[in-house]
C-alpha cells in the first residue's frame, strides 16, 4: 500500500467547509479519522487521500480544489527535508534534494529533471496505477510553494505545465501560480532554460546543508528501487517522445535488452505488461481532463497512429476513445454536503 504524510491535508477541513463541504463526513466516506490529521507526521493510505481530494473536487464544484488545498501549505511543513532545501547551492541541487528525499514525504510520487545545454523540464508524476487530477494540482502547488520558498522568491519557472485543460477556476491558478501556465500540456511539471535550473541559491550554507543531510540520512530508507520502477520511470519519460519499445528503455538503463529481460521476470513482470499499465493510466487521463484530440492522446500514449490507439483503447477499455471521452464528460456531479455547523 503506498502512503503519504498526513501534512497533504493540511487544512483539509477549512477548505472543505470553504467549498460548502461537511469535511467529517467526506473523512469518514475516506476511511480517513480525523483525529489521524492531527499529527502531520502520521502516514495514511495514499488511494484513499487521492480519492478524498477528487471527491471534494467533484461534490462541490471547485475544479481547483488541490490548488486551494495547496495554498494551506507552508515551506516548513514539507518537515526537516526544507532545512536541506533552503540552503542547497543551486535551484538544481534543490530539485535532486527533492528527489533523493522523497520518500520522506510521501511515496505517490516520482519526480524527474530531463536537461540539455539549453532547456530544462522537471516532470512530477504519479506513480502508474494513480488517477488523480486534483493529486496532481496539489503536488504542483506544494512543489511550487517549496521552491519558491526555499529560494525566497528569487526565482520563478518559466512556465509550470498542465496536462489537463483550462479549468473552470483558472483565476485560481493564475493568482497561486506567479508564472505563466499552459494547460493541455505533454507533461505535469515546470520548464526553465538549463542556465536558471543552475542559477545560485543566494541563501545557500554549504555547512548547513551538509549538517540536514547527515540528519536526514539517520532517519529509516526505503528499500532501493526495483527493476519495474525503473522502466516505469523511463517509459514516463519517453512515451510522448518515442516509441516505447523494450530496446529503447535497456539502452536508458544501460543494459542489454536480455539482461532487462531476466531481471523484470525475476520480479515477476513483463514489460508489455509494464506498458500497457502506464497507457491504462493515461489515456483515460487525458480524454477526461483534456481538450487534446484523439491523435494527440494516440501520441502522447507511445501509438504512431491513431487506428492502433483505437484498437487498443477499445480492447482494454470496451468502447471507442470518443464514446468514453463522451460518456465521462456528460457524467454529471453528485449534489454538494453542506455543513451543517456552516
């Protein structure tokens, strides 16, 4: 079961009673005890958080619930991983800090940096198998804030990108989000040029740094990654890009394709069962919260072409890639709880 700190609800319930929710009864609904959101530090099942947050999304209306969510937050309660995060040497070595620690603050979450001498992404995921767009609205508002904190807004992306369309809220992202946005984009993440990922951190300590580190690295680590999350990882990062075949993802890792063989048996997976997983997630992602058409979704899903995209969504999903889409976005809310204390 994947967890997360009890720190993403932060003010859960103040949000909630904002949007005209009763907060008590959408924890119980969770399986979520409120007196569990006491102590930030408690770990909770994280399925049952992401379905918390899109429920309240879907009940009330407010289609920026995360980001309001994320507003709620602040630098020092990403916990004692900030203390590294603020004085780090550069806005990349921040990033890395990030991803090296990441399993202290929740494990839904993988976290990439792609660069060359020019551009530079960093691209947030869910880990395959998670559905949220309102989990993927609050990651990107505690990752914003925690940057933007760290270096004390001294420095801003040049654009934080949106799978998702344009929501119905926007003025609520554009008033969080001090940068420009683009929805409907290829990935969930921030985009910079390679020159500001390496901008100095003008609050950096190197003897402070190096002291959080030492602290962080008392506390218990997880067991390293296994082979499937690796070639999870990598196929997130090539699927729009290229065909994501086997032989393109050992070359990534660089191993035989062989070697990458035995070792994802070994574990007792396939790599097309990989795949097919991560297309599970997407498309599905994309026809719902996106105005992306069919031939864009067939790219961004590793197809060449849209007749085998068709094909395949229909054998996994029983209908065509236009009927779902259809079906999913005249699906209309449930009727908002309002609380009764309100």
């Amino acid at each position: 079961m994947l967890r997360a700190r009890a720190v993403m609800l932060t003010n859960y319930q103040a949000v909630a009673r904002f949007v005209g929710l009763d907060p008590l009864a959408m924890l119980r609904n969770a399986r979520i005890s409120a007196a569990a959101l006491e102590d930030p530090e408690n770990w909770l099942p994280g399925e049952r958080i992401l379905a918390l947050i899109d429920e309240s999304a879907e009940l009330s209306g407010r289609d920026d619930f995360g980001i309001l969510l994320g507003q709620c937050r602040t630098f020092t309660s990403i916990g004692p991983v900030s203390l590294l995060l603020k004085h780090e040497a550069t806005v990349r070595d921040i990033l890395l800090a990030v991803v090296e620690y990441r399993y202290l603050l929740n494990e839904l979450l993988h976290i990439s940096i792609v660069e060359d001498e020019v551009n530079a992404t960093v691209e947030w995921n869910l880990v395959p198998g998670l559905q949220s767009s309102q989990g993927v609205n609050l990651v990107s508002a505690i990752a914003y804030r925690a940057i933007s904190e760290a270096l004390e807004s001294s420095w801003e992306p040049d654009c934080i990108h949106f799978r998702h369309s344009t929501p119905a809220e926007v003025t609520t992202f554009r008033r969080f989000f001090q940068c420009p946005i683009e929805f409907d984009s290829s990935f969930d993440g921030v985009s910079c040029t390679a020159k500001a990922l390496h901008a100095p951190n003008p609050f950096a300590e190197p003897d402070l740094a190096a002291y959080a580190r030492r602290l962080l690295n008392l506390l218990p680590k997880p067991r390293s990654d296994s082979v499937v999350d690796k070639v999870r990882s990598v196929i997130l990062l090539i699927i729009q890009d290229s065909s994501p075949t086997i032989e393109r993802v050992a070359d990534c890792l660089g191993v035989p394709v062989r070697t990458l063989q035995r070792k994802l048996i070994r574990e007792g997976h396939a790599f097309s069962d990989i795949l097919n997983e991560i297309r599970r997630e997407l498309a599905p992602r994309y026809l719902a919260h996106s105005s992306h058409s069919l031939v864009t979704i067939a790219h961004l899903t590793g197809y060449s072409s849209l007749s085998s995209f068709s094909r395949w969504f229909a054998a996994e999903f029983n209908m065509p890639p236009m009927a779902w889409r259809k079906k999913h976005r005249d699906s209309r809310p449930r009727a908002v709880i309002h609380d009764k204390a309100a």
